[in-house]
C-alpha cells in the first residue's frame, strides 16, 4: 500500500476541509440514525476526515478509525468513542463493518481498483451501510497562469493515476463514476458534489503548490522518462509562478453520499 508522511497529510488538511461539500454532509449526516451509532474511517491517515464530520455532527458516535500505518495512527488522539485499528486494508474484513452505519474515507478512491470497490459496496450492502467518500480525484488540473506544457502534465499525471497504487489497478479519473454505478446497483441513493481545491495565489511561497507541482512533475516523469527535460522545464516555470505569487492550482475533486435506499424513503 501506499506510504503518505505526516507532514504532507498535515499540509494538506486545511485545503481538505474547505474543499469539501459542506452541503453534502450535511445531507448524509441528517440522514443517519440519531444517537451513539457506529462510524468506519478506512485508510484514516492521522483523523482528518474524522475532525472533519465530528466537528459537524452533534451527535455521540462510536468511532472506528482505520489504516495500515501504525506511525500515522500513533498521532489520533483516541477517546472512549474513538478506537484505532491498524489494518492492512488491500482486504476489507468483514469484523471492520460489524455494527457501522456509516462507512467514509477521504482521498481514497482513486486509489483503489475496481475489484476493491465491488468489495467495499458489497460490504457496505451487506451490513445495511451508508457511505461518504470525499475528495476523490476527477482528472481535472488547471493551472494560472498558463504554459504551454499544461496539458501534457496533466495527462501524464492521469496516466499515473491509473497504475498500481497497492490495491490493485487503481481507478485514478474514473472512481467517482464507477462507483456511484455501483453504489446505485447495490441498492444505494447516490449524491455526488464537486470539492475542488482551489489553491490561490498568495503573497508567499505555498508549500502546498510547490510539492504538488514536485510530485506531478515525478508522476509525469514516471511516465515519459524521454520527456524528462520538458518536464523538469514545466516544473521550473511553475515553481517560479509559486515563488512570484502569481500561481493558482485547480485539483478536481468531487465527495460521493451514498444512501441505503430504505433509509431514504
């Protein structure tokens, strides 16, 4: 599976929460059964996505936080309703969705194959679960202000998206859609909501840019190693819009609700 730093999950929660669809939390969370019910957070990181719902639901919730990491769960702060479980999650027990009327990740998606997501939907079906994924990358990359090498890099970087991510063939793009097919298939109401991060330009270097645009332009490299010099000539010129504070970076994303059909009606 893949390995994310604590730093670069720590850089990147800020641009996470104001992201996300505030209205289509609030949706899925008014949807839910009141009181003390059980909450799966798959590949938690160190608890973003649970300071994020927690933070907007008034509710007490049994929460049960999830990943393969032991250093990043190390840094959740666990109370009597929040447990954490270091799990390999390339295989989704069953144990994990006992008693969870909620199953939510963040970022995640894209990362998996489409055999994984049949698995969770199914287990998601079999145990009567909602589901809330956010921040699932859609493919979308847009960049100020322009350079001629925008679009290679983006198609590079999907490119990237599409191989192995420790899950299997990832489903990069195309996440969101398969699985709202599936979801829909399953039984399930699905709402879907844009989350772009729209990263601004500021009157300081951002930290946030210049490491997406390091890792895009690796990804890309990865890709067209012949293409290696155009690439690093495109990540120079992007790093030099960041420095000047001229730079704004779009990264599509889009949160998926997933509803049990019964509990909607």
């Amino acid at each position: 599976m893949g390995a994310f730093s604590a730093d670069w999950l720590r850089l990147r929660e800020p641009a996470d929460h104001a992201a996300r669809s505030a209205a289509l939390t609030a949706e899925l969370l008014r949807a839910l059964p009141r009181g003390p019910i059980g909450i799966l957070d798959l590949a938690c990181g160190t608890g973003s996505n649970w300071r994020y719902l927690s933070s907007r639901d008034a509710d007490d919730r049994d929460w049960l936080l999830v990943d393969h990491d032991p250093s990043l769960l190390s840094l959740v702060q666990s109370t009597p309703k929040v447990r954490t479980v270091e799990r390999d999650l390339r295989g989704l027990d069953d144990d994990l969705f006992v008693g969870r009327a909620l199953v939510t990740g963040s970022a995640l998606l894209d990362l998996v194959s489409e055999a994984w997501l049949r698995q969770l939907v199914s287990r998601c079906r079999a145990h009567d679960a909602a589901a809330l994924f956010a921040l699932t990358y859609d493919g979308r990359l847009s960049f100020e202000p322009d350079e001629p090498d925008d679009a290679l890099i983006r198609d590079l970087v999907n490119l990237h998206q599409r191989t192995e991510k420790g899950f299997g063939p990832a489903l990069g793009p195309a996440a969101v859609a398969t699985a709202a097919d599936l979801f829909r298939a399953s039984g399930h109401e699905v709402r879907i909501a844009a989350s772009d991060w729209i990263l601004r330009r500021s009157s300081a270097p951002d930290l946030l840019q210049e490491q997406l645009i390091d890792g895009w332009a690796e990804a890309s490299t990865e890709m067209a190693v012949d293409r290696a010099g155009v690439i690093g000539a495109w990540r120079r010129k992007r790093r030099g819009h960041v420095t000047s504070g001229r730079s704004v970076l779009t990264v599509g994303h889009q949160d998926l609700a997933a509803l049990p059909v019964r509990r909607s009606a």
